[in-house]
C-alpha cells in the first residue's frame, strides 16, 4: 500500500518544492481553460438566439475561441519546455539514485494530473463563476435587455474539458519523450553549458532595418481605406519580421558597435552595461520580441475596437439622418413604356400616411436629390467622363456629387448660396481652378467656381478608392443637367438618387424595428400595394435606424468584447514569459552579482546596474511596441474609416487610453516579478 | 613593519534567533612581511575560509584587529570596502570566478575599469602582465573557450593588474590537473620573487611546499608553523606531511 502512494506524495512535494515554476504554469491552465469555457458558454447559450444580433457575437467568439485555443496550445509548450529545463538537474538526480526511465514517467504524470488537472477543474468553477459577471458587462456593451439567473452550460464545460486534457496530455507526451532520449549524465549538466558569445548578423541586421522601415512606410503612407486594407497585412508581417530581426540581430549589432569603441566601452557604467545587455539580448531576443508584438497586437485590437465601439452612435446619426430613410434610385430620362419617372414626393407621403396609420407620430420630413456619377482626372478641375481613354496608371478616379442649394441647406443647415446659371460652389477644403470642365468627345460642359462652402454630412458616401467631390449648384434644374451630361457621355449612365428622411416623434427604439419594418413590408404594409402613383424606379429601400443601432453595437460591442478577452488573454502569456524570465535570469545572476563583488564592485553598484539591465530588457519592448503603435496609427484611422468611423480625435484618445492602461498594467507586473528577481538574486 | 598584521581575531558565528553559537576562529595571530609567500593550512572546517573572508574585508571578525600596511581594515567603512579591495587586494579563486560575459581580457581590465582609469593605462598594463602570464594570445576569447588552467592565469592576471598590496589565493589549485597546478604554482614563485606579497590558502601539500612559510589552523587557531629556511620543495613538503600526519593523529603544537 505505501508503494502506490510514493508517486503521487512524491509529485506532491515537487510541486511544492517548485511551486516558483509550477503555480504560474497552474496559473495558466486556470485562466486560459476559464476563459475558454466563459466563450464556449456564450457561444452555446441557447436563449441569446432570441436577441437581434447575436449572431455576430456567436461567430466572434467562434473566432476567438480558435485564436485562444491555438495561442494557448502555444504558450502552454512555452511554459512547459521552460519548466522541464529548470528541472532537469532535479530529474537527472532521481535517474542516478535509481528511478528507471519508467518511475520518472510515472511521477510526471502524476504531476501533469495535479497541475493540469486542477488547473482545468479549477478554471471551470472560475469560469462559470465570471460567466454571468462577464455576460452582464457583455449584455450592457451590446445594449441587450440583461437575463436573470444563474446558468450552467454543460457543452461547454466538456469542450473546454476535452480541449484542455488533450493539451496538458499533449505537453506531457513531450516531457516523456524527451526523459526518454537524454542520459541522466546529461540531465545533470545540462544547465551549466557555456554560454557563446552572439555573433553578429549583418544580413539580418540589414533585413531587418529594411523590413522594419518598409512596414512603418507603408503604414504612414496609406491615404485610403481599401488600399491600407489591401496592404495591411503586408504591413504587418513586415513589422513582425523586422520587430524580430531588431531584437535579435539589430540590437546586437548595436552593441557590438558601441563594444568596438574602446573610449566609450570601458567606463564602469558602459564596461557592465554594454556587456550585460549583449550577453541577455542574445539569450531573451526572441522572447523580448514576441512580448512586443503581443503587446502590440493587444493594444492595437483594445484601441481599435474601443474606437468603434465608442464612434457607433456617430457612425449610425451620419449614415442614417433619419429614423426612417428612404433611398431610390432612377433614371429621370427614361422609364418603360407608359410610366412616370420616379417622384419623390407621393412616396413620402405615403410613407407618413402609413407610419401614422400604425400608430407612429411623424415630426418632421425632409427630402433631397442628387446626381453621382465617376469621372477620370485628366488634369485639376479636368474631368473625363470616359474610362476607355487610358491616362496610365496613377490615373485618378474621382465619384462627383450634384446636389442644389437647397439640399446644401437642408444638410448644413447653412445659409444657399446664391449661385448663377453655371457656377458651382465646392464643398470641402480641395484646392480647384477657376474653371471647371467636364468632357468626353462631343459633351462638355464648365462651371465657374464661385467660392467654397462647409464640408457637407455626406452620408450617403460609401467608402471606395474613388476620392469624392461633391459640387453645389444653383438649382434642382441644374442637378438635372448634371445628370443628363452623364446620361449622354456613358453608355450605362449612372443613377440619380433620392432620398427621403423621416424623423419619428421621441425618436425610435430596438422594440419599434418589428412595427416599423411591418409598415414597410408587412403583409398589408407599404410595399404589398400597389406602387404606380411613385413612379418608375430601380431600386427603393427603407433603412431604420433602430434596427442599424441594434445590428452596430451588437457588431461593435461583440468585437470589443472578442478585443478585450483576447487582450486578457495576451497579457496573460506577455506577464507569463516576463515572469519566468525573471525567475531563470535571478538564478544566473545571482552567481555574477556574488563575482563582482569580489572581485570590487560595491553593493550598491551592482545592484544598480542589474536595476538598470532588467529595466532594460523589460521596458525595450513595450517602448517598441508603443512606437509601433505610433507609426500604425494611421492605418487604423484609414480601416476605421472602412466602418465609416471618421473621428480622429476618438480614435487617438482610445489609442493613448489603451497604451496607458497597458503600461500601467505591465509596470504593475514588473513591480511584482522583479521582487521575485530580487529576492532570488540577494 | 609587516604588511599584515592579524592580532587575535575571534570570529563567532550565531544563528538567526540567537540558539547556537559556532565558533569559527578562536584566536588568531600572525602577521606576513612585505615581500613574502605565506600558506595557511587546515582541513575542511578549521576556518580557513573564515580567515581569508576577514582578510579580504568580505566579513568582520567577532573580535581583533586586522592591520594592512598599518591601516584597519576592520574599521573600513562599508561604503569604501569595495574600492578599499579593488585597490589594496587581488584574489584568486579555486573556481577562477571569471565571468562568463567578458572576454579574457575584459576580465582582466575589470578592477581597472571599476576604478575609472583611462583605457591606454589599461593597455600598458595588460601587455606585460599578459606576456608574462603567457595569455597574451587568448585575450580575445570567452572564459567558456578556455582552459582550467588558462582561466586560473586569466584570474591571477585580474589579481595583479592592480599591482595589490597583498595577492590573497583561496585554493587556486583545487579545480587544476596536476600539469596546471605545477605551472601556476611556479608562476606563483615567480610572481613572489617578482615582490609580489602572497597569502594562499590551501589543503594540498604540495601546493603549500612552494610557499616561504606555512601555517597550520586547528580548531580556529593557529597551531603550528613551518619556515622554508634553507629547504627544497620537495624538503619542506616531507615536513608538511608530517606536520599534518601529526594534526591528523592529534599530536600537541611543538612536538
């Protein structure tokens, strides 16, 4: 009987012994399996079907769920391989007083079942019980009516389960592996093997500056959103792979160069400065740049998706100016047989007659027209309404905009200018010359600029790479002639577009988009009748504004959330690699600290300058990463601008919000891992 | 006036609560000319290592004075002992102590650059200590690139580079092949006949039979003490077997 219980008395003690490595590695199976099992519950949670938009919370968190898993797999193998190296001496000592191959694989696994299996039952009671907390934060972020009640989710209790015993028995088959292939002579040496000096990688150095600048050049010179899309991920693997070349070539190559000035170098400070860092770049190099691209990737997804969240109300008032908005396109110059052109006019009115048949008060109404249609720039203020003609390559492609003056007041709320027949006024800062012309063989027609107005609430704007232009004219009559000058110069001339604008009394909720979209399209609603009276058109919609706030926060607040979870769970492993890189460096210094001082170096000293080396290598990252975060400012602003968020402003606030709660975060760890250090070290 | 001065150094260690008391070092005195080659003897646990700490400023002594050229070493305040042994004290350690960080020569120039002196000063001095020691061509390599015996020159080489006023050894020979040991003892020898002061401490008899004088500790005291005189080598490590052959047997000081 005392037999059976020496293994697992045995893997008790060593985990005690090494609680310093096991509790973090514990630590982690426990956060990462709570976190896993707080998705898979919202992903599985059968009564969120019922609330508009949660579909895309589900799919976010199907996403982020493969992200954890995956990043989890990785930074348990990290912590794993790095606990087994600490042990090996330990193990070695066990094989040599007479623990065959066998005994040793039966205490790991005895010790893989207490760690890992309390870990992951540990995590799931954390889980279930952050899972409400976690859903009330998420609920109010995405606007929904909050549940009661505590609930269980048995299916994601066995995933999180089944995913997380596979990993830890995964890590296991590892340890057993490698137990299987090592000597114990080797066991037993293996943490005193000489440390070589680095070598200096100039290709790497260089790749590593070229690759570096290029990502931070593509990122800085991105002026629209497509573009910065189509390069973003060029941007991004190159920063990565010159964030690696830096920390492991470029650094080094650095330090040689300043080793290399014999005046410079052999000063007190420098003399143990320089080489200290050369000897601790060349061994934490790799770790030093995965911590600063997971704090960048934490802080850019947190900065981003908080902007969005944050910027939705503004993104939905400009796209939808109105409770309800009615957009139709058609052609005034030619109908089918018999039919009238489309009029704006009886299709609002008839939307206000059926808005107040079901009981909504109208307060207000409003319509306005315009003409759009693509131009090719031949020249400043030279637009060819003609794509054949070829103007090579950096030819620029420009959506123009007719609207009247009437329309510019009804936007701006801005006194019309008073405009003659021909002149246009343009809207917006752009620089144009006196005269206008548009043409394409025998059409042309030019305007005299006559001044410049506000910009205008375009929200009809849909990003593209055609860079917009939006002129006023005089009159509607005038739009009309805009339009019909396209009409003759395409083949397939453009639309022109109408917009009607309703605004409901004490506005609209989520509870009013099922009344509202019946209205519309209801059995007996608007679009069941018949609809000659408005005329011939194309195409006519009907866009509410609750349902596009509804449908946004739940989009905006489920990416938020997926940032934030997946933000935590970053930070978890950035704190994990910086915690066991402490605790392995206490050690080696802990025999430096002792020579130097004999050798003449006052306590104070040393411990000064191994203050100033670990400060270094903990603070070098992050101070990379907010760089990085600098130079990819720009690239964000451009992709929020693919979700029409436009506001600069909100999105620098959320970035420096984010990279201050983020340093404050990170010095908190370094305060808390660097006592361990210390007390290693003295 | 002797160089050192040790005058009945007592050194009681106490564990943390105040319970046991160990004695290392019941009373010692000795003292070592300028110029001389001083071994102190003793098994595991006589306080060797006790004395050499006291010596070298790296512990205070319970009770005693501890006079180098005069001056009291066990009055230094904290703050100058670092400087105080960097400028004073060179040592050489059974394990080298080099750190693995620096190059060889790096190694050596450490005191010197922890003293702030100018870099060509560095180099004037480390051509001829490093031609002498016979490292001259290794100065670029790493401690881990090296030999035992190359790491132990390298470590005299950073004892001498201050020209101290007291080599003090601690087991030099201990982690060394018998070829080595030979060469770093007659380098010791030569570095001694150069005017160099060296106190080593040791339990090899042999290395202890190149020294000018040995001094046995027992129990935390100075027990015995053998002159060279006119002997060899070999002449005076037969008396230091005897001596110890005695210690060991448990004989009485004199006989």
């Amino acid at each position: 009987m005392r037999k059976k219980s020496l293994y697992p008395r045995l893997a008790g003690q060593n985990i005690i012994k090494n609680r310093r490595f096991f509790v973090p590695y514990g630590l982690t199976v426990l956060g990462t399996s709570a976190a896993f099992y707080i998705m898979s519950a919202l992903v599985f949670d059968p009564g969120a079907k019922e609330l508009r938009g949660y579909q895309y919370v589900q799919s976010m968190m199907v996403l982020g769920m493969f992200i954890a898993g995956l990043f989890t797999a990785a930074i348990l193998f990290y912590t794993n391989s790095f606990l087994m190296k600490q042990r090996r001496r330990e193990l070695g000592l066990y094989n040599i007083l007479g623990m065959g191959k066998g005994n040793l694989a039966r205490l790991l696994c005895y010790e893989s079942l207490f760690i890992g299996g309390g870990g992951i039952v540990s995590g799931l009671l954390v889980g279930m019980l952050f899972h409400k907390l976690v859903t009330l934060f998420l609920y109010q972020m995405l606007r929904f009516d909050v549940p009661f009640g505590i609930t269980i989710s048995v299916p994601a209790i066995v995933l999180t389960a089944v995913i997380f015993v596979l990993l830890v028995l995964a890590t296991l088959v590892v340890n057993l592996l490698r137990i299987r292939v090592s000597s114990p002579v080797q066991m037993l040496q293996s943490t005193s093997q000489g440390e070589r000096e680095p070598r200096t990688k100039w290709l790497m150095t260089l790749v590593g500056i070229l690759s570096l600048g290029a990502g931070y050049w593509i990122a800085i010179t991105a002026d629209d959103p497509i573009s910065a899309l189509a390069m973003y991920f060029l941007a991004v693997f190159l920063v990565i792979l010159g964030t690696y070349c830096l920390f492991t070539a470029v650094s080094i190559s650095v330090l040689k160069l300043l080793r290399a000035n014999k005046k410079f170098y052999y000063q007190t400070s420098h003399f143990i400065g320089i080489s200290g860092m050369l000897y601790r770049m060349k061994r934490n190099a790799v770790g030093l740049a995965n911590i600063c691209i997971l704090s960048t990737m934490v802080m850019v997804m947190v900065s981003g998706t908080l902007s969005l969240y944050l910027g939705t109300g503004e993104i939905i008032d400009a796209q939808y100016p109105a409770d309800v908005n009615l957009t139709a396109q058609y052609d005034p110059l030619t109908t089918e047989e018999g039919a009238t052109p489309f009029q704006g006019q009886p299709m609002l009115d008839r939307s206000v007659r059926a808005l107040q048949d079901a009981g909504f008060a109208v307060a207000d109404t409003d319509s306005i027209r315009y003409a759009t249609f693509a131009v090719q720039q031949a020249g400043t203020g030279d637009f060819l309404l003609d794509f054949e003609t070829d103007l090579g390559p950096d030819a620029v492609r420009r959506t123009i905009y007719f609207i009247s003056a009437d329309t510019y007041t009804a936007l701006t709320g801005e006194a019309a200018p008073t405009l003659a027949e021909g002149e246009v006024v343009v809207c917006g800062g752009e620089s144009l010359p006196d005269t206008i012309t548009f043409r394409d063989g025998d059409v042309e027609a030019t305007y005299q600029l006559a001044g410049r107005a506000a910009e205008i609430p375009m929200f009809f704007w849909t990003p593209d790479e055609y860079e917009p232009l939006c002129l006023v004219v005089g009159s509607e009559a005038a739009v009309d002639e805009a339009y019909a000058m396209q009409h003759a110069a395409y083949a397939n001339p453009y639309d022109m577009y109408w917009r009607g604008l309703i605004q409901i009394e004490d506005g609209t909720s989520e509870a009013d988009v099922e009344a509202l979209d019946g209205v519309f399209w209801g059995e007996s609603g608007l679009f069941a009748g018949p609809m000659e009276d408005v005329g011939y058109y194309y195409s006519l919609s009907v866009d509410l504004k609750a349902a596009a706030e509804a449908d946004g926060y739940a989009m905006a607040g489920g990416f938020l959330f997926l940032g934030i979870v997946l933000g935590v769970i970053f930070l978890m492993a950035t704190v994990l690699i910086i915690y066991y890189k402490q605790v392995s460096e206490g050690y080696e210094d802990r025999r430096r600290f002792e020579i130097m001082q004999q050798v003449g170096l006052t306590r104070a000293e040393v411990r000064a300058s191994i203050r100033s080396q670990v400060l270094m290598v903990f603070f070098l990252p992050i101070a990379v990463a907010a760089i990085h975060i600098l130079f990819d400012f720009n690239m964000v602003v451009q992709l929020l601008e693919l979700f029409s968020l436009r506001n600069v402003l909100l999105t620098a606030l959320c970035t420096l919000d984010t990279v201050l709660v983020f340093f404050i975060v990170y010095g908190a760890v370094y305060l808390l891992t660097a006592r361990t250090y210390y007390k290693i070290v003295s | 006036m002797p160089i050192l001065q040790v005058s009945n150094v007592k050194k009681i260690y106490t564990t943390r609560f105040g319970g046991t008391q160990v004695q290392a070092l019941s009373d010692v005195t000795f003292s070592v000319e300028k110029g001389e080659y001083v071994a102190i003897m003793g098994e595991s646990g006589s306080g060797k290592t006790t004395l050499l700490n006291i010596l070298a400023a790296l512990d205070k002594p319970t009770s005693g004075q501890v006079l180098l050229n005069g001056m009291d070493i066990v009055a230094i305040r904290e703050k100058d002992i670092a400087a105080f042994r960097r400028d004073n004290l060179g040592f050489v350690f059974q394990d080298f102590n080099l750190l693995d960080t620096f190059s060889v020569q790096d190694n050596i120039l450490l005191p010197l650059v922890l003293s702030g002196r100018p870099f060509r000063e560095m180099e004037e001095k480390l051509k001829p200590l490093a031609a002498q020691l016979g490292i001259a061509d290794i100065l670029k390599k790493y401690p881990y690139e090296i030999s035992g015996g190359q790491k132990q020159r390298t470590a005299v080489a950073r004892a001498l580079i201050t020209a101290p006023q007291l080599v003090l050894a601690d087991e030099p020979t201990g982690a060394l092949d018998s070829k080595a040991t030979d060469s770093l003892l007659r380098l010791f020898a030569q570095i001694n006949a150069a005017g160099q002061t060296i106190l080593m401490v040791t339990h090899s008899a042999k290395a202890a039979s190149h020294a000018g004088r040995v001094l046995f500790i027992r129990d935390g005291q100075v027990f015995h003490q053998l002159y060279r005189g006119e002997s060899t080598d070999s002449q005076l490590y037969q008396k230091i077997a005897d001596t110890l052959t005695l210690l060991a047997t448990g004989g009485e000081a004199g006989a």
